[in-house]
C-alpha cells in the first residue's frame, strides 16, 4: 500500500505546474481581452505587436516548467539563426508535448510571440485555449477531403498584408506516430507504397496540402522553412524496442531527461511551387528524418546511439526568460483567488437575515472576515484597478525583456502589486480607495519626472498618464 501511495504521489507531480497554467490562464485571457477591445479602433499591425507581447509573457510560463522545473537537457545539432525571421516549421510529430519543443527552439530566437499553429479543427472546441489560438493567428483545418483550401489561404493571406511575424508550427504527418499503433502506420505505409513513395518506418507518411498551402499562400513573405526532426530520450526499452513518447503529464513528470533537435534551414527559393515536386521534396526531407531517426533508435554504435548524427550542443535557458512571466501572471491571478468566485465575475452577494452567505469557501479566514464586513452594500469587482495594475505589471515585464532592466522588473512588481492590492480593497469597499490612490499617485509622479527628461511616450508618458487619469478617478469615485 505505500508503494502505491509513493507511486501515485509521483505520477502527481505534474498537478502543480499544470494548475499554474491553468490558473493563470483566466487572468492571462482578461488582459489580453481589454487589449483587443481597446485594439478595435486601431491598426490591425499594432494589435498583433501586442499581442505578441502577451502571448510570449503567458509562453514564457509555460517553458519554466517544461525546462526549468523539468531540469530536461535540450541537445540542438545544427545552427539556429540568431536573428528573427519569418518560417514554417516542419517537424516529426510523435506526442502532444511536440508543440512546445517549437516553443523552446522559438524563444531561443527571441520570436516566442511568433508562434502560430496549424491545428486539427476539433481542438478549437479546446476551454478558453481553443478560440484564442484563432485570434491569435492560428489556422484550424479539417483531414482529406474536408480540407478547406480557400479558408486557410484567406486566413494566411490576411496576415501577410498586414505584415504579421510568421512562426507557423505544421505537423505533416497529420497524427502523432506511435509505435504501438500498428495499424495506423501500416496503412501509413501502404498508402506509401501504393504511391510510389518511399516507405518510412519511424515517421509517418506525410500530408502536403496544408503545408504546401502555406508556403505558397505566404512565399513573399517568408524567409525560410526550418526542417525539424525530434527524437525524446528514454524512449528505448531495454531490448531495444521503440516506446511511445512521453506525453505532457509525463514530461512534466520529469520522465525526459533529454530532448534532442536536429534542425536544419531550407531556403524558401529553394522549395519547389508545383504541388506534384513540392510533394516529392516534401516526402524527401521526411525520408531524411526517418534516416535520422533510424540511427537514433537502431544503430549498432553504442556511441552513437540515442544521438543524431553530427556535434550536438546543449542548450540551457536561463530563468531570466521564464521566471519573469511567472512572477507577473502571478500576480495577476492572486487578487482572483483571494476573491469570491461569485463576486470575482461581477455578480453581488445575497444575503440571509443580514448575514452574508458564502457558496464557495475560497481564501483564507481573513479575507472571508473582510468580506463579511462588507455586505451592506452591492459589490462589483474593480475591473479599472485590476486592468491598471496589470498595465503597471506587464510594462516592468517589458521594460526587464526588451532592455535587461532589472529596476523596470522591480519597480513594475513593486507597484502592481501595490496597485492589485489597492484595487481588491476598492472591490470589497468602494471608498477604501488610499492604498490605490498612493500608489497610482507616487507612479503618475515618477513616471511624470521620467517624461519631461526624456520627453519619450513610451513607456513615461503613457504610465504617467493612465496614472494620473487613475488619480482623477479615485478622488471623484
């Protein structure tokens, strides 16, 4: 029985990152949804430069636990470019944690904002992450003949006039390879044969319209296709059988100890138009994966298996990357766990004899003793501190990422946490408004200062402003 116990506590040691991620995700979507509202009477550009910015702060968090709390080695043959361009990529695709394997290599090219996906049409079903990948930038598509060419064009096509950064993630297999699937890759393989193609043992065969959509749809726009093959370690069993990769329970689990990446560039001029040679120049580069793949899982050297061929480099990634994204997604979601959920989304408490009722216990006893000294009155949450409290907390994010700015990252966190304190006491009474008002006045001050010796908008005299404006609004509320 406690061997099952220790077991079980083990394979739960993904909960806490998952409901870090999960957690934060409503706090991430509310900022990112006052940014779109806002973003409507402006250029599309403009939205799509921020919400880059956003997405890279909620990515960044994810890739602390998938690197940084795994301790996984990232081993990369081949030269990644050191400056931004506009891609696809193009990968084996063999579990679900594959979509942050491009996640990793993008954020090592500082384009983690970048990343769009290609994604089968039912995940956009997926809770709050499903409709948001759409927005964006990502392009659902349907298998076979359900595919809708025109509909993916459009969508690519919009981006591009718009001149939108392009990291576009495609799987061409179209389904994730497993070794104990053996149907599903015989009839991969079948299907090879029966076309004249090459038939690939550890991938599967792949699917060309999407991705040949893509390149065609964006060609003038893209810079290069990045050719990726990945290969999980500890995916050997001890007779030198093919196991499943680990899926992202699994990965969080620690069960990884090394993700190895061959990457290799593709000029765009170098890929061919016509649909019937950009298929076969797709199934070549597929073929060279499986002959990658091969040597990884079968080669007789002892010294060369479990590795691609070539000089692999680990590649670490610092915490100043990930724990930054982190603090400040924290930061966010704290005021809504120290709050009721009724209230949280804007509702009022009911009341029984004067007494306040309390559906769901969430918090500590001091907050429920602070909200119970408050039900006189009707409450509604405080949407413009919370929304300026993120502000405060996303632009000390930037300034420490764009600039290496230690002091932004500290002063962004220092006042915003002040500030989303200040604003959850003016949700639990409207005229508890002085920490709020203290915090938003000493910004409008400093900030204030900074703008008239630098005379620059952003970010002295935006902060300035909104501060102030929240000054305003606090005196008359």
């Amino acid at each position: 029985m406690l061997l099952s116990l220790i077991v079980h506590t083990y394979s739960l040691r993904y909960c806490i990152p998952a409901a870090a991620m999960l957690g934060t995700a409503p706090a991430y979507l509310l900022s990112w949804g006052a940014w779109r509202a806002l973003s409507t009477v402006l250029p599309t550009r403009l939205y799509h430069i921020l919400d880059d910015h956003i997405y890279t702060v909620y990515q960044s968090m994810v890739l602390f636990f998938f690197e940084n709390y795994t301790g996984v080695e990232i081993i990369i043959y081949g030269d990644i470019p050191k400056r931004k361009e506009n891609v696809i990529y193009l990968s084996n695709h063999q579990s679900t944690a594959d979509w942050i394997i491009a996640d990793m290599l993008a954020i090592r090219q500082n384009a983690l904002g970048h990343v769009r996906y290609v994604l089968k049409d039912g995940l956009k079903w997926l809770p709050l992450y499903g409709w948001y990948f759409s927005q964006h930038g990502g392009v659902y598509v349907k298998r076979s003949a359900k595919f809708d060419e025109k509909a993916m064009r459009r969508k690519l096509r919009t981006q591009v006039d718009v001149g939108t950064p392009m990291y576009l993630v495609i799987f061409p297999e179209g389904t994730r390879y497993n070794p104990e699937f053996k149907e599903v890759i015989k009839a991969s393989q079948a299907f090879a044969a029966k076309e004249g193609l090459s038939v690939l043992k550890h991938i599967l065969t792949p699917r060309m319209k999407a991705s040949h959509v893509a390149v065609e749809s964006m060609k003038e726009h893209l810079d290069a296709v990045y050719d990726i093959t990945v290969a999980y370690e500890g995916t050997l069993t001890a007779d030198g059988k093919r196991r499943s990769a680990p899926s992202m329970p699994e990965f969080l689990c620690k069960e990884c100890p090394r993700v190895h990446i061959y990457f290799e560039r593709v000029d765009i001029r170098e890929i061919p138009a016509e649909p019937v040679f950009f298929r076969r120049w797709l199934h070549d580069r597929f073929e060279i994966k499986d002959k990658l793949l091969t040597s990884f899982y079968e080669s007789e050297d002892p010294n060369k298996k479990c590795k691609f061929p070539g000089e692999g480099r680990r590649s670490p990634l610092s915490l100043r990357k990930t724990l930054p994204s982190l603090l400040v997604l924290s930061s966010l979601t704290l005021p809504m766990l120290l709050t009721e959920s009724v209230y949280l989304y804007g509702r009022n408490f009911t009341h029984a004899q004067n007494k306040p009722v309390f559906p769901v216990q969430i918090g500590s006893r001091v907050t429920r003793d602070l909200l119970s000294r408050h039900t006189s009155v009707s409450m509604a949450v405080d949407w413009l501190g919370f929304g300026y409290a993120a502000t405060i907390l996303f632009g000390g994010f930037m300034g420490y990422k764009r600039k290496g700015s230690l002091m932004s990252l500290i002063a962004g966190l220092f006042f915003g946490g002040i500030s989303t304190y200040g604003a959850f006491k003016v949700t639990l009474d409207p005229q508890d408004k002085w920490t709020l008002f203290a915090a938003s006045g000493a910004l409008a001050v400093v900030m204030g200062i900074r703008f008239k010796k630098s005379g620059k908008l952003m970010p002295a005299g935006i902060m300035a402003a909104l501060s102030l404006m929240m000054v305003v609004r606090l005196l008359i509320l």
